[in-house]
C-alpha cells in the first residue's frame, strides 16, 4: 500500500516545489489540486460564465473534462484535450480561482477526481497531493499530513519572482485577499488538518523544507 502525503497551506508558502521535490526524491506521484481549480477556473473564463455567480459556475462545472498528469518531474493539465499548463498561471485566472473554488458543486465534482488519483496511487508507491483541503477533506486518513505557511512578504517576494518581477504590494495584497477568500468560504476552507503538522517556512530554504518533509515521511514509514 502506497502512502499519502497530504500537503495544505497558504499560497507562496512554497507548496508546489516542497511536494515535487518530495515525491521525486522519494519516487511518489505528485497531484496539484489547485491546477485542477485553475483549470476549471480557466475554462469558464473562456466560455463567458461569470465567475462570481455560483448558480452559472455550478450550472456548467460538469461540462469541462479535466486531465491531471502526475509526475513530479513534468506535470501536466489538460482541459478537453487542451494543454493549459501556462494560461491557468495567468493574472485573469488568478483573480478568478477563489469564487470559482469557493462552488460546492465545484469541490464535489474534483474532489471526486482527486480520489481517484489518490486511490490509484495507494496501489503503488503512493503520492504526494498538495492543495488547500487535502488533509480536512480530500484524505484526511492520510498518515502524513502537513501545514505550510510562511510570512505574508515572503510569500509575496517568491510569487512575484515567479511572475517575473511583479509589484510587491499588489501581489501581497492579492495573496492576503486568497487567503481570506479561501479560508472564509463555507465548502471545505483552507484550514490546517487535525494531525497535521505546521512548518513555516519562511526562513527555510527549498531544500531545507524537502528534507525536513522527506525525513518525516520516513519516520512514518518506518513506525509503519
């Protein structure tokens, strides 16, 4: 039986990297859930919905058919048959996610697909899935589970560099704005899991971060 590792936390807090490298030093599956509500995101914005009705999000979310792949070394996302991996990255995607995630309908439908990845992943080596409610709601019997967080700067300095440079101020207001979005909203907020365990990161370093998760997974592992 696979493990499960079952990353949440704030946006900037380093998530995306912690868990590829994670999974790649330990030959895990990797899942990015947020990239599954991007591309939902992105297909409504390209179809015209709006994205802060929740009835019109919730009228259309089955229509898009989302495909995650999984390995940390080269993930990708397609929408009916659409590689999306840069468009869902973009500022208009951006400030979209929030409401469109915040839509029951919406959560049910790829917390759905998110299990079926997990499950499938559990009859091999396991994986390492990173999101916002994994370890509340997705796979809250995973036996590892972790909160990352980091100071609210530091988050905006490590986006903006991804972004190439963005304003600071905004970018650090956009990320405060996520978090209260996300951890307001009624389905399954971002919170940290019973169990799981709270590393900050802001004065870490990436490879800090993955050995600190790395060898916890193993001590898990090994208590196994």
């Amino acid at each position: 039986m696979g493990i499960v590792v079952a990353v949440d936390g704030t946006s900037g807090s380093g998530k995306s990297s912690t868990c590829r490298g994670v999974a790649s030093a330990l030959g895990l599956r990797y899942l990015d859930t947020g990239a599954m509500y991007r591309a939902m995101t992105w297909w409504m914005l390209e179809h015209g919905v709006d994205v802060h009705d929740p009835a019109a999000v919730a009228a259309r979310c089955s229509e898009p058919t989302i495909e995650t792949g999984t390995d940390p070394a080269a993930p990708t996302i397609h929408v009916d048959g659409v590689d999306v991996s840069g468009p869902i990255r973009s500022p208009e995607v951006n400030d979209a996610v929030s409401p469109v995630a915040a839509v029951p309908e919406v959560r049910e439908q790829l917390v759905a697909l998110q299990r079926a990845h997990i499950d499938e992943a559990r009859a091999g080596s396991g994986i390492v899935v990173e999101g916002r409610d994994i370890g509340s709601t997705v796979a809250p019997e995973a036996p590892v589970k972790l909160y990352l967080t980091a100071d609210p700067a530091a988050r905006a300095a490590r986006r903006a560099a991804e972004e190439g440079g963005s304003d600071l101020a905004s970018t650090e207001a956009s990320l405060r704005r996520r978090d209260e979005i996300d951890s307001g909203r009624a389905a399954s907020p971002l919170t940290m899991a019973d169990g799981a365990a709270h590393l900050d990161t802001t004065h870490l370093s990436l490879e800090q971060v993955i050995d600190q998760v790395v060898s916890l997974v193993r001590a898990v592992e090994a208590g196994a």
